[in-house]
C-alpha cells in the first residue's frame, strides 16, 4: 500500500513536472510553428538528431515517443517533404529505412533545442548545481523505465554492450562492431544499462 507521504511526494514531483514540460514545450513549439511544425514533428527531429545508426529507423521512433506507426508514418512524412529528413535504405537489408537529418534539419534543431526559456534558466546555474541537477533527472529516469518496464534509449557509452579497448578504439559487443567516439555518445534503441544483469533466454 502507497503511504500517505509517499503519495503527495508523487503528486508534488509530478506537478513540478508537469509544469516543466508545459513551458519548454511551449517554447519548442513557438520555435517549431514558425516552420510549419507540430511538436511532435520536433520531437522526432530531435529524437534523430542524436541517435545512433541502429536506431534511426521508423519503428524506433515509434517506440522512443510511445506512438503508433501510422501517426510516426505521418509525423515523418511531413520532415521528409519540408526537406528535414531524407530516407536511405540499409545496406545489409534493403527493406529496413534509415532516416538521417539533412543539413536544414540540423540547422534547425540547433536553433529550436534546448528551447531559450531552458538556456536562461541554465545560465544562473553553477556547473556543480547543473551537474547535480542533470545526474537527478538521470536518476529518476532510469527508476521510471525500470519500473514501467521501457526501453533506456541510453548513450552507447553507457551500456553493457559497450566496449572499449587499451588503444582506445570502441566496438559494439551486441552487433561485434566497431564504434566511433560520435557513436559512444548518441542514444541506441538496443541499450542495456551496465550492471544490470544480462537477461535470461
């Protein structure tokens, strides 16, 4: 049973935020509108904007917003015709669809994100207050896809999976291949947590 101050210690983080999202969502979207997007169209620009090559697919958009296929389907129809995005067929299996940020993408996820109302409030920070705020949300992240049972989308880095040998090259232990330092940084769809313990078959 839920104690009492547990409760209202839930209800008073999820107020908190709550109201954080609603303003960098708001100014996400003031940014976005003025290019003809939705949010969710930022979403997924950002959301590709960062991932790795293994994840920049259109079922790992899906699953990294939580929506369905057709409404990812239509969301990244409208990148692909306002020329944000651009599709490139895999290498290996020809019916998987990579989608990479085109240079007018990346110019305008620049400017969109982080969101200024987020940039100002980040300025009066000390970097030992930010470091301690961003290790916090981390923190409770990774506790509310643990509990709900989700995916990470965690940094390559940051995973089990992630190797990196004397010499310093890196090489993905999952898929057995080799990683660039970009690649160590960028969310994987395929991420596992170090140390948690491998899962059974």
């Amino acid at each position: 049973m839920i104690r009492y101050y547990e409760r209202m210690n839930a209800v008073e983080i999820y107020e908190y935020l709550e109201r954080i999202a609603n303003l960098l969502r708001t100014d996400v979207r003031r940014t976005g509108l003025a290019s003809g997007l939705q949010p969710v169209q930022m979403e997924a620009l950002h959301y590709l904007g960062r991932c790795n090559h293994y994840s920049n697919t259109p079922v790992a958009v899906a699953e990294f917003l939580g929506l369905t296929k057709g409404t990812v389907s239509q969301t990244l129809g409208v990148l692909e015709g306002n020329r944000l995005i651009e599709k490139e067929a895999d290498a290996k299996d020809r019916r998987v669809v990579h989608l990479r940020l085109t240079a007018e993408g990346e110019r305008l996820l620049a400017e969109s994100i982080p969101p200024q109302v987020l940039k100002a409030a980040a300025a009066a920070w000390s970097e030992a207050e930010a470091r301690a705020v961003a290790d916090a949300l981390e923190r409770f992240l990774r506790q509310l896809q643990w509990a709900n049972g989700l995916k990470t989308f965690g940094a390559c880095r940051t995973c089990r999976h992630h190797r990196r040998e004397a010499d310093g090259s890196r090489w993905c232990g999952l898929t057995s291949e080799p990683l660039t330092e970009s690649d160590a940084l960028k969310i994987c769809r395929e991420h596992a947590p170090a140390g948690e313990p491998e899962p059974v078959p």
